[in-house]
C-alpha cells in the first residue's frame, strides 16, 4: 500500500498542468475512472504507471508519493 499523499499529490500535480482526469488517462493507456479511483484512494498504480507518472509530471517517486 503507498503511503503518504500520493491521491492528493496526484490530482493537485494533473491540475497545476492543466490536465483532465481523460487526458491523463489517455496519456497512460487507463480508463478516466482509473484515474478517478486514484484520486479518490479506492486503489492504487502499478509500478510500471506510477513510473509513468513520474515522466509525465517530472517528478521522483519520492516527490509523488510523499
């Protein structure tokens, strides 16, 4: 289980870029309700999407999930 702020983090980093809950989940392949399951700390990324993350915001694993 990710510990921390990562849901939180999250929504605040999609909308400082200005983005949609679609157009993030466009951008890592995932339906928006994925996107909308994070933000709402139903469940959780895998590895492999929270590393995408991480590209798309420009952030460290630590800077997202803490």
């Amino acid at each position: 289980m990710i510990k921390g702020n990562f849901a939180e983090n999250l929504k605040s980093l999609r909308i400082s870029s200005g983005m949609t809950q679609k157009q993030l989940a466009d951008l890592l392949e995932v339906d928006q309700r994925t996107i909308s399951a994070w933000e709402k700390k139903v469940c959780e990324p895998s590895f492999e999407l929270l590393a995408k993350l991480c590209e798309i915001f420009d952030e460290t694993f630590d800077g997202i999930l803490s």
